[in-house]
C-alpha cells in the first residue's frame, strides 16, 4: 500500500515559536540559504519573511548537531514547503469557477466528502486540511531516498527537527534526491529512491490535496486521506513503526468503513483483494529480509555474503512470481517494485511499515471496534516508553493464508 511518511514538510514550525520574528534581533545576513529557488516565490509568501530570518540563524545552529541534516537539506525542504503552500487554491473557489474540468470537479467534491468522513468516523483532526488544492504538474510531489549498508537491512537515519530521527531523507526535487542517492551509493550503501504522493506536516500546516493524490483510484484517493491525517493526529517523534503502522492501520479499516457506509459495496471486493495480495506480498518480504538478516550475522566472509545475498533476492523474485501465477490470478500487482535493482533499501522500512499492524487490529477488537475508544488506546500505547511500544508492537500475527486465492 501506500508508503507515505512526512518527510520535507514538517520541518519549520518546530523552531519558529522558539525565536522572536523582529528582523533586526537576528542574523539578517543568512536569509539567502533559505531562499535559493530556481523560480520566484508565490506572493503570498511574503509575509513568511519575518519568520525565515529567525529560523535561518536556527538552521545555522544544527551544522554543530551530531547525526543531524545540515543547512543545504533544510533548505531545500523549507522553499519547497513554501512554494508548495503558495500554489493552493480554495477547493470551493474551484468548484465554483466556471469552465472547471467536470472530471476534477468530481474529484474535489470526493475529497471533501472523504475528508468529513475521517473526522466524523474516524476521529481524525477536524481543520482545513484537504480543503485547498495544489497542481503541481508531477508525478510525485516529493521523493524519499532510503539507504543501508551493503551487509545489513537496517536504514541508515537521519535527525530532522520535528519528525525526530528517520530511516529517509525526503527530497522536492528528483534530479536532488537522485544526486544524495549517488553520494550514498559512493559510499558503499545500497540505495533505492521511492516516490511520494503525498505528505503530512504533522498539523503544522493545513495540508492541501495535491494532484498527485489524484492519479488512483476513488478508494486509494481516501486511503491517502486517511493515512495522513493519521499522522497529524497520533505522531511518536523518532519511532516511524508506531507512526507508520497506527496511520496504516487507520486507511485499512477507515476504507473498508468508507465503502460500507457510502453504498460502495461493489467496490468493496476489490479493495480486499488488493489488502490481501498486499498482505501477502509483505510476508514474502519479511520473510525475505530475516533470511538477509541472518545472513549478515552468520560471521561468514563479505565474499560469501554478496553471493549469498544475490541467490535470497533471486529467489525472492521467483517466489513473487508464483505468487503472481497461483494466488493472484497472472496480475502483477507489484511489477514495480522489481523494476530497479533489488537490495537492502529495499527492505530496510518493511518492518517500520508492516510489522506492527496486527498489533493495532487487535487494539481495534479490544476497543469494541468503537473508533473514540481505540483512539485513547492508541494515545496510551503512544505514551509508553520506546521499548515498550516496541515489545507490544512486536507482538505476532495471527498467520496469514497464504494458501487461499484471490
């Protein structure tokens, strides 16, 4: 499903209230690492000038973190967020326009009758979010670039100001997320640059719906909803396996919701389909990382762990294509995925995005299935200690069948 973590939006609101906005109180001399765009700044950001001064002289600041983004990352980050934020437009002044494609009329009235959904069924944040639309012309508005070492499936992280420590760095630019990947790869990691649909600001912001959210399916269209207002309502800083698998788990049972309560049954068999090919596919995934896993600690030599690791994902791919022929009916739902070069990037973030979700299921059946009172569970589990939200989210699933046809 949809790996959607934020990434490049969530980094400014965190260390502005922690300075004054008087211009001459601060470092007026930085201002141009914020601001290096290769395009004019929208007009209404304008008023953000105050505040990109103070949070300039902050950047500056973590050049002496440890294990931290330096200042050419946050600003990317920071004039991609803002030039982002400068294109939306109010989704009913759009609705409202004469000559609006009747097409994406459509798609904005679903959108906010999906977005009045999460808040009302799901108990997701009730704010402007997904109220406002960006066309951004891409295919993906941000790219992720994930990286671990040549004998290890565990990511490399990196240290951001809100989100806390993360297994990626996030990128509004390809041709940049593509240049820090060869710089990783230079240095012996194994890499893979994964596409974003969309992202959250963890509720710093009023996240807008973007026309890259608009690419799937009316179905997928919630999930992405769903998903991230997920994140701006329950979000651990440094654990991404709690963020990830909570919001996951909200878009799988806030779908199934969706379709049942607005008379979409007849799409209702397909979606499942796609979770349990879904589910699958993540089983042959995990099941693939441990066998690495073991390999990078049974004290052999690099020699024999390079082969051994080509014959695992060779292997891995056979397998995905039995899979393809015997429970899914010769549909490749994940063609994709092996379209570039396996390797451990690729695995690194399955555990993070899969491994906890039958722990939230079983929160949901405790909860009575009553949405309100899983979400106070949920709160309670956030509030524990790293190593006890990581005991519990540890905890084994019931064993998928794998044996059943989809």
């Amino acid at each position: 499903m949809n790996f959607i973590l934020a990434t490049t939006g969530n980094l400014i609101q965190d260390i502005v209230p922690k300075f004054g906005t008087d211009p001459h109180k601060v470092c007026k001399s930085s201002v141009i690492l914020i601001l290096p765009v290769t395009r004019k700044l929208p007009e209404p950001l304008t008023r953000w000038f105050t505040w990109l001064l103070p949070l300039t002289c902050a950047i500056l600041a973590l050049q002496q973190l440890s294990g931290c983004a330096g200042p050419s990352y946050y600003t990317q980050a920071i004039s991609g967020h803002l030039a982002l934020m400068g294109e939306r437009e109010d989704i009913h002044d759009i609705l409202g326009r004469a000559g609006t494609d009747p097409d994406l009329q459509r798609e904005l009235k679903l959108a906010l009758e999906i977005r009045a959904f999460a808040t009302h069924q799901l108990g997701l944040p009730d704010n402007d979010s997904y109220t406002e639309f960006v066309r951004t012309g891409r295919q993906a508005v941000s790219w992720n670039v994930v990286a671990a070492p040549e004998f290890s499936i565990q990511a490399r992280r990196w240290c951001f100001l809100v989100s806390g420590c993360v297994p990626y760095r996030g990128y509004f630019d390809q041709q940049e997320a593509a240049e820090f990947a060869q710089k990783m790869r230079d240095k012996s990691y194994d890499v893979t640059i994964s596409p974003a649909i969309a992202y959250s600001t963890l509720g710093w912001f009023d996240d807008p719906l973007l026309d890259t959210m608009l690419q799937y399916s009316d179905e997928q269209l919630a999930a992405f909803i769903f998903h991230e207002l997920a994140h701006q309502q329950l979000y651990v800083k440094s654990d991404a396996m709690f963020n990830e698998t909570y919001a996951g788990f909200l878009e799988e049972e806030g779908v199934r919701q969706w379709l049942q309560e607005t008379d979409r049954h007849e799409l209702l068999p397909h979606w499942q389909t796609m979770e349990t090919a879904s589910a699958q596919f993540s089983e042959l995934l995990m099941k693939s990382r441990k066998r690495l896993a073991d390999e990078y600690d049974s004290g052999r030599s690099e020699a024999s762990m390079r082969l051994n690791k080509m014959k695992i994902f060779s292997e891995m791919k056979s397998d995905y294509l039995v899979l393809v022929s015997e429970q899914w009916n010769g549909e490749n739902y994940f063609k994709s995925w092996f379209s570039n070069e396996l390797n451990n990037a690729n695995l690194a973030l399955i555990n993070s995005y899969q491994g906890g979700l039958c722990a939230f299921r079983e929160l949901y059946e405790s909860a009575g299935r009553n949405i309100p009172q899983f979400q106070q569970l949920a709160a309670e589990k956030a509030a524990l200690d790293r190593a006890q939200r990581a005991a519990w989210l540890s905890q084994p699933c019931t064993a998928i069948d794998s044996g059943r046809k989809l």
